[in-house]
C-alpha cells in the first residue's frame, strides 16, 4: 500500500494513524516533539518543525499524499508542500479558519449566520464595539486559540475605561463577538470526498468544563429541523472550499432554534470521537477515505451514546471504566497526566437501535 503523511503528532494524529493502518495504509508522521502520541502507533516519524524546508520535502517524498491533525499549521507550508503532494484538506482551509474574522467572513459571504463580531486592534476600538453591542461581549485572540485559551467576557459593561486591555491580551489582533444566549452548543462532523461526495453525522450536544469540551452527546436534543440545517450547513462549507478530508462545524442553538456557526476545523474533531464507538465508519476512517481518494462509508449512527474526555487526573477512573460493560475506553499513550491534558476518551453506548 502507499503511504500517507501527517503534519503533527498528537492523538488526533495517533487516531488517523490507526485508521490508516487498518486500511493498509502506511503512515509517516512530521512532529518536533519526539516519542509524541502518533509516532507510537504511525510507522515514521520526522522529528522536526512543522515549517522546516528538508522536513517537508522528505514528506513529500516519502508520501502519496499529506494531511493535518491540527488547524495551525503554517498556511506557507502546507501551500509549498501542495505544490509536490496533494494536500488534504485543501490548505485555503486553513488560511480561512486560522482566523476567526476571515474564518466569520468566509460564513456569512456563503450566508451561514454566525454572531456579530468587530475587529477591535486598540483599547478604543473595543470601547467602540462593546458599545454598539450594548455591554456585552466576548473578546477573542483572532488567532491560535483552543480551549477557551485567549478569550475575555465583558457583561454589561459601561462603554470607557478599557486602558490596557489589547496590550493584556498579548497585543494581537483581536475580535469582539456579540454574546450569543445559547440552549447549547453542537457540533457536525462532515467529509467530502475527492469525488465531492459528502456524508455528514448527526450533530452531538456539546457541553464544556473550564473550556475544554468534556461530553458530546447523541442525539443532541435540538429539533429535526436544526439537526438538518446543521447538516446542511456543514455541506455547504464543504462545497464552497472545494474540501477533501473531515471537517467540525460548531453551532451555537438560541432557545428558537436557529443557528448560529462558532468555528471551522479543518480537521477531526474531538467532538466526533463518538463516532469511533457508535457508527461503523469513525471520523478518521472517514477522512482517511476521503484524502486516499476511496468512497467515503456510511454516516449513520446505530446507537445512542455520550463521549466523555479523560482530563488530566480523570485518568484515575480508568479501572472503574474498564469495568463497564457498553464502553469503549480509547487511552493516548501519554505518560504524564498534567492538569487540562487530553489523556484519553470514553464512549457509552446508552442505547442500540
Ligand atoms: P476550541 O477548543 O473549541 O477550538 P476555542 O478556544 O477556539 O475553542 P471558542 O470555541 O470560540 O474557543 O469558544 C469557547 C467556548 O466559549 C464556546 O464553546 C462557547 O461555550 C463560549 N463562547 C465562545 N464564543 C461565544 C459567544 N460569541 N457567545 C457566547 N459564548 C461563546
Ligand atoms: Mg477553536
Ligand atoms: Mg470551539
């Protein structure tokens, strides 16, 4: 079989890397950070920067075609590396979701609804804009954030008085978003094929614990209406960045139902790792499908089911879960148990249909 590369070696990586393996597939993985949770499991490592020249042309020697486990790869690389290997998915995914305001501009121009938002670079500027939203708000690194890293709420605040806060926030581009009065938050999980084939999950319930997501539950509890504009709106972003490979769409749900996107990922999604435990096809089976240009397999759901991280010290419950009938337990590899690591996942499978 060929040989797939991928750019970064956490356990997003580790999972591809699986399922390559069990398509026959042989995996090459590029991460600075040796004995990283992939290369435990691809068969190569490349021990280097993400952007280092030689890294990246031995890549694309060595593989038939590239991916990525996380959504901050350089966009340089990615475009350099695309010009010898096809690269999936496509790098103008990147630029547009690295972002967050071309990432808002890019939904709301194919007429996807997100939160109003200002680009605020001056303390001036988000007096201005928290003004215009009445008080409230949240204030957000324009780029690199993840989970809830980077982020400030303002609530009914008087407009004035904002001296200093751009330069404690790093003195990066900025963007305040309207606070959105959400139910709850949701996710779709979607793949488009080479042949532009999609096929899109049922969107989980998401609830998050000091910013990192802790359960996504299925079925998610919105309206079949809301699930099926999730979808369709997951598809069209699909579409519109001409996109091979798995890609996470998160929702705010306002207590009327409608939609509001959050963010793009350009890549598996921690809130798809259910799919592993109650679809025949998971997440990265299906992105593996998708960027080996193989026909993408079912979405379809046979269970109900709740993904919980393993956080840190969460670790400990591993004997009590393994003690547990109906769940998949699916442990990274990682040694040290630090506090806010992702250490590990479990699925309960609540009801088979
Ligand atoms: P991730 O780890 O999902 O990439 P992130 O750091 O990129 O997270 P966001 O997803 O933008 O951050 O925000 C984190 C959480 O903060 C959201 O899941 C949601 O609960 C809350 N949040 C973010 N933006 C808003 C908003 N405009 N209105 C209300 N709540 C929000
Ligand atoms: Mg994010
Ligand atoms: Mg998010």
């Amino acid at each position: 079989g060929s040989t797939i590369g991928i750019i970064g070696g956490g356990q997003l990586g580790r999972m591809l890397a699986m399922a390559a393996a069990r398509l026959g597939y042989r995996t090459i993985v590029l991460e600075p950070q040796p004995d990283c949770p992939a290369a435990q499991v691809a068969n190569r490592q490349i021990t280097a920067a993400y952007d280092d020249p030689a890294a990246l042309a031995e890549l694309a020697a060595a593989s038939a075609v590239v991916t990525y486990e996380f959504e901050n790869v350089p966009v340089a690389a990615a475009t350099a590396l695309a010009a010898k290997v096809p690269v999936y998915p496509p790098p103008r995914a990147l630029d547009v979701a690295q972002d967050r305001v071309s990432e808002k501009t890019f939904l709301n121009g194919i007429g996807i609804a997100t939160a109003a938002f200002h680009q605020v670079d001056t303390d001036d500027e988000l007096a201005a804009a928290l003004k215009a939203f009445g008080g409230s708000g949240i204030l957000k690194t324009r780029r690199m954030g993840y989970d809830g890293k980077g982020q400030r709420v303002f609530r009914n605040m008087e407009a004035g008085g904002f001296a200093g806060t751009c330069e404690g926030m790093g003195n990066v581009p900025l963007i305040l978003e309207s606070f959105v009065q959400f139910e709850r938050e949701i996710s779709v999980i979607a793949a488009r094929g080479l042949d532009g084939t999609v096929a899109a999950y049922d969107p989980a319930w998401n609830v998050h614990r000091d910013g990192i997501l802790h359960t996504s539950t299925l079925p998610a509890g919105v309206a079949p209406a809301t699930a099926r504009d999730a979808k369709d709106a997951a598809t069209k972003i699909l579409s519109a960045l001409d996109y091979v490979g798995v890609i996470g769409v998160e929702f705010f749900v306002p207590a009327d139902g409608s939609l509001l996107a959050n963010e793009i990922a350009p890549r598996v999604h921690n809130s798809g790792h259910w799919t592993e435990a109650a679809c025949i096809v998971s997440q990265f089976e299906q992105h593996i499908r998708a960027i080996a240009g193989l026909p993408l397999g079912s979405s379809n759901r046979h269970s109900d089911c709740v993904m919980e991280n393993l956080i840190g010290d969460d670790v400990l419950r591993v004997p009590a879960l393994l003690a547990e009938p109906d769940l998949m337990l699916h442990l990274y590899g990682k040694a040290e148990a630090r506090p806010g690591r992702k250490m590990g996942h479990f699925t309960r499978i609540s009801r088979r249909g």
